[in-house]
C-alpha cells in the first residue's frame, strides 16, 4: 500500500509513490470517487506524471505537516512533486475547499514529461468527457447524476489533454477543484495556499506533546487521526477508502467511510492524551446531535452527516483492488446490535468530562445521554449481539460486549459523581454484570476467558479487558488470558483477531490493531522488553510514510484492507506512549 495521504478535513486523496493520485471523493469524504484507479486499474481513473526518462522517486511529508512531496532525481535532471490540500484558519473559520493543488518545481536540469489527467466521475460508472475552455478544462459526467470537476493551470490545456510532452523550465501548478474557481488561480495563489497550509499543520504539530521515544511515528499517526476527522460535523472516518480487501481475492471488502461510534471513540481516547481538544470536542457535538431524543436508539455507525441508513450497493462495474470483488458502498452493518459500543461511547464522556471544560448546557445534554445509555444498558446487556468483529451469522453472548456493558455502568457512575448526580440502582447492575462474565466467560479448561460464553474460542478483543479497568493487569485471570491469546492467536509476530470460523470462513490475515493490542498487554503485565522488541518490529510493517492500513498478510508482512485506518494508528500511538 505505496500510497500517502493528503486531505483537510472534509476530504482526502491517496497519492501513490510515484505521484499518481489514484483515489480521490469530491466534495466530501463519502462523496463518488473522481480519482478511483486503487479500485480498478483500466476505468477508475487517475492524474499521472510521466517523465520522459528514469528517475530514482522518493516521497515523503513536509516535517510536521501533511503535505507530501515526490522527488525525482536522476543523473543529469532532479524535480519535485508538492501535494496538499488547502487548510488553514480564515476569518475565525477553517478555509477547507475541496480542491488538491499540485506544484512541480523543477530543481536540476530540464525535466521532460507528460500528463494522464484522466477524471472519472461517479465512480466511473459511465462516460466522463473533459472540455477545454477559456481559463480551465472540465470534466463533465451526465448519465444518471451530474456532476463536474475543474482543472486550472499554467500549462497548455490542450496538450494536457492529449497527454503531450512538456518542458519544465518553471514551476507549474495545478489545481483541481469541485467548484468553478471565482477568482482564477495562478503559481502564486498557489504558493500563497502553500505557505498557510503548511502554517497551520506546524502550528498543529506544536500543540502535540513531544515524547522522548517514537516521537516522530506517534505525529504522523496524529496527523492522520486528524485528517480522517471531518470539521463539519465533529465524525471521526474509520478510513478513507472502500473495498480494499482483507486478503486479495477474498471477499471481505467493505465502505469505511463512515463513523462508527466504537471506532470514533476509540480515537477520543487516544487524542485526548495528545490534548487536542478540537477533535474531542467535535466528536461529543456530533453525539449529542445524534441523539436528540431520551428513548432515540444509538446505531453503531452513522454517515459522516449523521445519515443514520447506510445502504450496501455494489459497484459491479468496478474489477476491485487486484480484481477483488465485490467493491461495496455502504455498509449493511448499521443495523446490527452491538453492545460494546455503549461502553466505549460512556467511557469517551467520562474522559471528556474529566479533561477538559464544558459548558453547563452541555453537560446536561450530556446527562441525558448518560442516562439514557444506562437505561439501554440496564434493558439489553443480558442479550446477545453481533459483538466488536460485526458478526453476520447469529447472536452471540460474547465476552467483549460483556465487558464493555459494564464499562457503560461503571463510567455511568463516575460521570454521575462528577456531576454531583447518583442513581441508586447502578452499583447494583455494575456488580451483576461482572458477576456473570467471571462466570460465564471465564472457562477453566483452557484457563483464559473466552469469545463468548460456552465458548474455548480465544478473541484479541479480550485483551482490552484489562484497558478499560475490567481487571487488574497482575490478576492471574488475565495474564493467563493474555498467555493463551498469545499461543493461539499469534502467529509470525502478528495477531489474528481470532482463529474459528465466521461467516465468510476462516480469517486469512492479521488486524493490525489487534497486535498493537497485545504489544500494549505485555508491557502491562510487565514484559516490558518483549513489547519493546515486538513494536520495533511492528512499526517496520509500516509503508514508507510510516501509514497502515486495518490488516497485514501474515508471510510477506503486506498491508491490506481499508487505507489508512483509524484503528491502526489510534492503537499504535496507545503503545508507543507506553515507553514514554
């Protein structure tokens, strides 16, 4: 996966290494793709530079920020590529247009080359046709929707058309933009966007703490939590990519672009160690939105604009990363039960309370909430669900889910302390609950908890028992828990989420937060030089911009599924800080 990010908030591209922009959604995130070549090499489409010779390409990111720069370098030429996406604070609001600007600047040499502009919109489901006129070219698709993209440059736009050759004597620029442009841009306009762009992620970079050890990964991993977070409404993206698959040729290909509660507030978690207020802040807004009535139902994922229905289509058309089919938008999972995610969602209140300020409205919104989360709680833990892994088949009474119901109490009872509030009948369900999962998910035999109850099924997600404050990290329960995930599930350094069989088979590859997972439970249980080692390791299975993505195949460490993934990098931030 050879591919940076470059975004701003309401949306982002995958940049690959030798500069091809080869997945882009405008206006938004969840928007049809223009750019979709990473889903079907021959129709996606895509925005190519061609040199006319060999270069030697390097690609990384301006320190402390997101725009990602492409070099090429020979013997006799040397140019760079500066990808970004405009950001920055303008008149007491976030400047965010949907737009890239591309810069080439030429550094030795006469550097030769060529363009494939090659627009496909609507996820190149039909024709798009690309007209030049006075001051741009536009992409034009009218088939079933219509929908236009913009290019404005200092180049010949006939030739870019026709894919002609170009000298590069100065610097170019292109901007491609959603919206017809009201003032037409220029090299310096661009530069202008540049310099306050690059501005704005050092200024962001400067109000992250500095950490003694892996200081530089723990950033770039920020960095990318906040470019998949979207300003407008407070949602936190699970990734930026569809369909990219879990194991090439297999099917579980799923839509990403979405905000799962769980996943969401998985991120709170982290970035609020990392004191970004902003993006905790956002989030909680966006619940409380969500959720305007007492008996309102809390799905376990929502669209970026709070769609709460998330239809599943296919895209047929569309071959799939490596022929992978299917290639899905939406995502049929918004309808399952899940009760973990009302653990998770409690536990992202209780650290917003406890860290930062709030006003007095907001903290009764917020009561409600609380409350109303109990209620369901109170009405629902002792039923079985689809559990973290977002099972197709049937209803489990699975450990996690356990777990994380009583999470919900138990934070339920602290937010209740915090705000001078108690409601008598918590303590009582709190200690029901863990009663039961010591009972029931605990099995003797195998002397590990267990996926679900009855169950000698080991699952990853149990490692996090000790995480939300379960179980203490030195009770033999769950060192020995931790012991046998580790004999069971780990297999050439990498964890499998678990090993028995769901709906689609036996899993093929490893879920990259899963291993973080277990690194963070043996520095827990004090195998702290082994964690050590084995995230030196992990680190290394990163692309060459230090990015991951949800899975890695087992033998030849590559990355697979969605891209970058939010749960990657919000676990490995959580064990990085551990040796901090």
């Amino acid at each position: 996966m050879d591919y940076g990010i470059i975004g701003n908030c309401k949306s982002a591209a995958l940049v690959k290494k030798n500069s091809s922009i080869e997945w882009l959604c405008l206006p938004q995130f969840d928007s049809p793709s223009v750019f979709g070549k990473i889903l079907d090499e021959n129709i996606g489409g895509s925005f190519e530079i061609i040199p006319d010779k060999l270069y030697n390409i390097n690609q990384k990111y301006i320190e402390n920020t997101n725009i990602l720069i492409t070099y090429f370098k020979n013997k006799e030429c040397e140019f760079e590529v500066i990808d970004f996406m405009p950001r920055y604070k303008k008149n007491e609001k976030y400047h965010n247009p949907p737009e890239i600007i591309r810069i080439l600047k030429p550094i030795k040499g006469k550097p030769s080359f060529s363009l494939n502009y090659n627009p496909k919109l609507e996820y190149a489901n039909g024709e798009t046709n690309s007209y030049v006129k006075d001051k741009f070219i536009v992409s034009v698709y009218n088939k079933e929707n219509f929908d236009t993209l913009y290019l404005y440059s200092n180049l010949d736009y006939v030739k870019i058309l026709r894919g002609g050759k170009f000298d590069m004597t100065k610097d170019i620029f292109f901007l491609i933009s959603y919206n017809e442009k009201l003032i037409e841009p220029s090299i310096d306009s661009c530069a202008n966007e540049f310099d306050k762009t690059k501005k704005y992620w050092i200024n962001w970079c400067e109000r992250t703490p500095k950490f003694s050890f892996y200081n530089d990964i723990i950033l770039r991993s920020a960095m990318t939590l906040k470019l998949l977070s979207f300003d407008k409404t407070g949602a936190i993206l699970a990734a930026l990519t569809t369909s990219i698959p879990e194991s090439i040729g297999e099917v579980r290909n799923w839509d990403y672009r979405f905000c799962w509660i769980r996943d969401a507030s998985m991120v709170i978690r982290v970035i609020s160690k990392l004191g970004h207020r902003k993006i905790v802040k956002d989030f909680i807004d966006f619940i409380i939105d969500l959720v305007p009535e007492k008996d309102e139902k809390i799905q376990i994922m929502y669209g970026i604009n709070k769609e709460k229905k998330l239809t599943e289509k296919f895209l047929n058309h569309l071959s799939g990363f490596e022929n992978s089919k299917p290639v899905r938008i939406g995502n049929a999972a918004y309808k399952q039960k899940q009760n973990d995610i009302y653990g998770i969602l409690m536990d992202a209140i209780h650290i917003e309370l406890l860290e930062f300020p709030l006003d007095y409205d907001k903290k009764e919104d917020l009561w409600s909430i609380v409350k109303n989360i109990a209620w369901i709680v109170e009405n629902n833990w002792q039923k079985p669900d689809k559990g973290i892994w977002e099972f197709r088949g049937e209803d489990k009474h699975f450990t996690f889910s356990k777990v994380l119901c009583w999470v919900a109490i138990d934070r339920a009872i602290k937010i209740g302390d915090i705000l001078g509030k108690k409601e008598k009948n918590w303590i009582e369900i709190r200690d029901n609950i863990k009663e039961e999962i010591e009972k029931k998910a605990w099995n003797k035999s195998i002397k590990s908890f267990t996926q679900f109850y009855g169950s000698t099924s080991l699952d990853s997600s149990l490692l996090l028992m000790e995480q939300y404050g379960f179980i203490d990290s030195k009770d033999p329960r769950y060192i020995k828990t931790v012991k046998a995930i580790e004999k069971n599930l780990c297999y050439n350094g990498l964890l499998y989420r678990y090993k028995n069989e769901d709906d689609f088979g036996l899993p093929s590859s490893s879920f990259t937060i899963c291993t973080f997972w277990f690194i963070n439970s043996l520095y827990k249980i004090g195998e702290i030089e082994k964690s050590k080692k084995m995230f030196d390791q992990m680190i290394k299975h990163g692309n060459h911009l230090n990015l991951f993505s949800e899975d890695l195949d087992f033998e030849s460490k590559r990355l697979l599924g969605n891209f970058p993934q939010a749960y990657s990098h919000l676990a490995l931030i959580d064990a990085a800080l551990n040796f901090n």
